[in-house]
C-alpha cells in the first residue's frame, strides 16, 4: 500500500505543478486578450469616427449644392426684376428675394457648422489614428513576450504530462481512478497527511480510529469531511518523492 501511494504521491506533485501551469497560461492569455480587446476598441473607434467624417463630407457637399441653386435663384429672381414694369409685380418679386436670401442665409450657417464639426472630428479621428498606432506599437513587445511565455509554459507541460504518463503506468489501476475522479473535483492535493490529528487538506480534527487505520497503512483512508484520502505523516511515503517534506536539522548544543 505504501509504495502504492508513493507513487500516487509522486504523480500528484507532477498534477500540481501541471494546474499551477495552467492558472499562469490562463492570466498569461487574459493579459493577451486584454491588449488585443483594447486595440480593436481603438479600431471600433477610428472606424466610427471615419464613418462620422464620411457623412459630414457628404452632407456638405449638399449643403454647398443647395447654397449655390439658392445664390443662382436670387440672381434669376432679380434679373427677372429688372426687367418688370408693374410696381405689383416688382414688389412680389422683391419679397421673393428677401425669402431665397434668408434661405441662402440659412443654408451657409448650417454648411459652417458643418465645415466646424467636419474640422472638430477629423482632429479627433487624427488623435485616434495617432494613439492606435502608438498602442499598436507599445503592446507589439509585449504581446510577443506574453506568446513566448506561454509557448514555454506549453513546454514545460508536455514534459510534465511525459513523466506523469511514465509514473501512471506504476500505479494501481483502482487507485489511480479514485485519485483523479477525486482530483477532477477538487483540483487541489486530494492525497494529503495526518498532522496533529488533523487532515492536511481540510485541516479539520480526526478521531484517534481513524488516525490508527492511516497508520497501520493496511488500506485507503478517506477523510469523513473533505473526502481527501490520507497518509501517515511520519512513515516513508513521501520519502523520496518530490513532495518529501523537508526535515528540519537537530540544534547541537555545547557545554562549557
């Protein structure tokens, strides 16, 4: 049983290193994603901001036609004015200018709002063109260093998973299914010690029973609380495993 759970042991700490992996990949990869999330919300912007300064053009460039057929209607209205004799007819036609004129008025003050607003967002497009490309450029070095991180993390795996397949093939076939269905759900250390009467991954108090059964070594002992499955600190199942605690050095004192 004991070698049985050494190997168990040895496999867990390749498990652990494996998810520690994976939590750093998965900061690793929401850093990347953030830094590409904000340089296409710079592009969403220049592409809005383009559209707008698109638009303005259009407008004026109708707003330029309207003000030009009012500039050459005032000039027909008044040629035709010079030409009348009735003092009925000149004076509609006089009321008529004065009309076309408020609306030429109308149409060039709306066309310099248009000129003003076309200015204002082509500044703003400009700024945003200006920061995209210095975005772009300031996040290139780092997103390379973020993808050889993890291209390295990706490495460091594949040889963890090698030496985990080679240890699998040492285990109990029961055992190993029981430790990763208990693993699956906990995605934690579920093979732990007894310390001080106490389970080493819920940490809560044991019965002197059960700490006897994990002693004697004789069978798999599961925590009644946390379902973890245990082994006796002090034995030698974690000896020689990466998961050996480390054991302190005993003080010599002198006498004088």
């Amino acid at each position: 049983m004991q070698e049985a759970l050494k190997v168990i042991l040895e496999i867990q700490e390749l498990d652990m290193k494996m998810l520690r992996l994976m939590r750093v990949k998965k900061e690793r990869q929401k850093e990347l994603n953030h830094l590409r999330a904000i340089i296409d919300d710079f592009k969403r912007q220049v592409s809005e901001k383009d559209e707008a300064v698109f638009e303005i053009k259009k407008s004026i460039r109708i707003m330029e036609t309207q003000v030009a057929e009012g500039a050459l209607r005032i000039e027909r209205l008044e040629a035709k004015q010079n030409a009348v004799k009735k003092v009925e007819e000149f004076n509609a036609l006089s009321h008529e200018i004065t009309s076309a004129e408020r609306e030429r008025t109308n149409f060039e003050q709306q066309l310099s709002d248009l000129t003003d607003q076309l200015s204002q967002e082509e500044d703003s497009l400009k700024q945003l063109n200006e920061s995209l490309a210095s975005t772009e450029n300031n996040s290139r070095a780092l997103e390379e260093e973020i993808k050889e991180s993890i291209r390295l993390i990706n490495e460091e795996g594949q040889i963890l998973f090698k030496e985990r397949e080679s240890e699998k093939v040492k285990a109990p076939e029961e055992m190993l299914r029981i430790y990763e269905r208990l693993l699956h759900n906990k995605k934690d250390r579920v093979l732990v010690p007894i310390e001080n009467r106490t389970c080493g991954g819920c940490h809560i108090v044991l019965t002197a029973q059960h700490e006897n059964l994990v002693r004697k070594g004789e069978r798999l002992v599961f925590c009644e609380h946390c379902s973890r499955m245990h082994y006796w600190q002090e034995s030698e199942v974690a000896d020689g495993t990466s998961a050996a605690p480390k054991r302190r050095r005993r003080r010599t004192t002198t006498t004088s």
